[in-house]
C-alpha cells in the first residue's frame, strides 16, 4: 500500500478522528489509526471500542494500480503530530513495507511500526429502527445548551450521556447530573416517538464535527445498542448507546414558581463571577437575595473573607433568600443565547428555573443548596 496526498487535505481529517483515541489503551491496537486506501480513495478510521469516526477523501488516481490499494493501521497520535509538524503546502507520502509505515515529506523521513488491520475492531452494524434527518447547526445548538451537565464519573451510568428524545411535535435533549438539568427543544415533525441516551464522549466529539451552516444536515439513525451519525457521503461518527432509564425530566422542572427575576444576562454573569472568587473552594455556594428590583449576590469563604455584588432587576415579588452552587448558575446562563434572562423561583427551599427571553425551548434548572 502507498499513496501521496498534499498535508493540507489529510491533517483536517486526521484531526477529527484522532480525538476518539485514549491516550491509555487496554488493547494496543486501540492506539493505531486504521488507513485504507481503496476505489481511488483513502479511509481514516479510529476507534475506542465505544465511539467510532470514519472518514474517507479522495485520492489522485494517477499511479494507483492494484499495488498501491491495501490497508494497515498506524499509530494514530504520532501519525497526527508528524503530519502537523510538517511544513504547510508539503506533499506526503506513505508507504507500506511489512509491519513498518515509511512517510516521507521534503526531506523528513519516518518509520513508524503498524498493526495488522484485520486487528482493528469492526465498525458496528446497526439494525435501524429510527432514522431522521437534521440540521446540524440546530443539533449542534441542542448539544451546546445541555452537554455541561452531562455527569462526569457517577454512578448512576445513564446519568453519564445525555437523553435524546423524539415525541410531541418536538425533538429534545435533555442533560443532568442529579444537581442541575438542562431542557432544550426544537420543533420536529417525525412520526416515531423514540428516545436513547448517547454517552458523554460522543457528544462532546460530535460537536467538535457538526458546523453551524443551516443548509447542511446530519442523518441519525439508531437501535437498541447503537447510534449513527452520517455527517456527510465522507464523515461517519457511530457510538454505542448507554442502556439505562432515564429520569422523568419532566417531573424535575418546577410547575408554576411566582417570584420572577428580569435581568440583563452579561451583568448577572459578571456579578456572579466575580462574587463566586470568594466563595468556598469545596462547594462554590453564592446567596442570592432578591429585593424590589434588586438583587444582591454574596459569598464568604472559611477564612471570613466576603464578596458582595448588587444587580439592577427586574423584580416586584416578595423579599427572597436563597443559596445555589454558583459555578452550576453560570453554567446555565453562559448557555443562554439572549439579552435578557429569566430566574424563576417558588421559595428558599426550591429549585431555580432559568429560562431565556421569549423562549420556552430551553430551560436550565439549579438545585438550592444550604449556606
């Protein structure tokens, strides 16, 4: 196997499927990067045996004949660094002599050590119950406004992923970690209700491929055990689906709570940051109370050091005080895409709804805690 290619056009594509590849693998050839090249093109693949991203790109045919076509992996990080290292409108070269890798570039030579491809996982075959098409930029925003609070490490598996769910008119992703929860929809009009919960990894490597250009779609398909997302003819991302109940997110969101705060999101996102540097290191709890038109935003910390913010409101409720892990508050407000937002709150003792201006598609919902 040998080909050429220009390093512009191979280190975007390396760069979106190397990201899958733990730095600490349980199985070697995990670490490698499977290379084909095949019908006048050449297929990139990675894997870690939960997510996959498989891409492919044309090659010049001149020169490739029956010698040149074959597959091999290699590894995949040193693979991606070389062709980074290297200079801009260089040609590569990649030759393959039994278990060793040549690429040459200008006057740079390396050797690196393969793996037989027919080691390499398989991709997975998905049995196809449910399949839509959307766009990616509006999949890209679902993700953006609910991946924070995705669960890092917890116990609670499904609490790992977040839950994508089709009925009612709408699409809508749900993400929680059993302190906070964030809701975003949108408009959808498929007759299947279905929902599955994607782990944390693929979401975040998902919106590394996704784009915000409005004309281009991606077409989900999945079953009981996987999920795949066709990008593009070229770009394919599949994971494996976490097998698990969700919680009833809809229960969690509070009914009807009457004391409704008005504020201008960049100077409540400031107060609070800057009252948070002076919170307590272990838990990050600010104390919001809530007068008319006024909020006070304040923290202290075990070496009695204080921060005290006031923000103008909009509020004509009844005098309010109550304590929220700052750092999950500005979590939900930097997902906020408007001017203005809305907190909403029953009493001390409930949790808060942030919601955006005009917008009942995305809500964002912080538990209280004790200060």
């Amino acid at each position: 196997m040998n080909f050429e290619i220009s390093r512009k056009e191979l280190l975007i594509p390396l760069k979106m499927i190397t990201g899958v590849v733990e730095q600490r693998q349980t199985l070697p050839i995990l670490a490698n990067t499977l290379v084909a090249v095949q019908d006048n093109r050449l297929h990139l693949t990675a894997t870690d045996a939960e997510v996959e991203i498989a891409c492919s790109l044309p090659l010049e045919l001149a020169g490739l004949d029956i010698e040149n076509v074959g597959e091999t992996t290699i590894p995949a990080r040193k693979f991606f660094d070389i062709c980074k290292s290297l200079s801009e409108n260089v040609t590569i070269q990649v030759t393959l002599e039994e278990n060793q890798v040549t690429i040459k570039a200008g006057k740079s030579k390396f050797k690196l050590q393969t793996l037989p491809a027919e080691d390499f996982p398989s991709s997975p075959q998905i049995q196809t119950q449910t399949a839509f098409q959307i766009s990616q930029h509006e999949l890209k925003n679902l993700l953006s406004k609910t991946s924070f609070c995705i669960a890092i490490n917890d116990v609670r598996y499904y609490l790992t992923g977040l839950l994508l769910e089709i009925g009612e008119g709408k699409i809508s992703v749900i993400g929680t970690d059993g302190h906070r929860m964030a809701v975003a929809q949108h408009d959808f009009d498929h007759s299947q209700a279905a929902k599955v919960i994607i782990p944390r990894k693929a979401v975040l490597e998902l919106s590394k491929l996704l784009t915000d250009n409005e004309t281009e779609t991606v077409r989900v398909s999945f079953d009981d055990n996987h999920i795949r997302f066709e990008l593009s003819d070229s770009l394919v991302m599949s994971s494996k689906l976490i097998d698990g109940n969700f919680p009833d997110w809809h229960g969690v969101i509070p009914p009807q709570p009457d004391k409704i705060v008005v504020a201008e999101k960049a100077s409540l996102k400031d107060s609070l940051s800057r009252a948070s540097i002076l919170s307590n290191e272990k838990y990050k709890g600010v104390r919001l109370q809530l007068s008319a038109n006024l909020l006070t935003v304040s923290a202290k910390n075990a070496y009695q050091e204080e921060a005290e913010e006031i923000v103008a409101v909009e509020f004509n409720g009844d005098e309010l005080e109550i304590g929220f892990n700052g750092v999950y508050l500005l979590d939900a407000i930097n997902a906020v895409s408007t001017k203005m937002v809305q907190l909403a709150f029953s009493d001390s003792n409930s949790s808060c709804l942030i919601t955006e201006e005009d917008n009942e598609d995305s809500k964002f919902i912080v538990m209280p805690m004790r200060l």
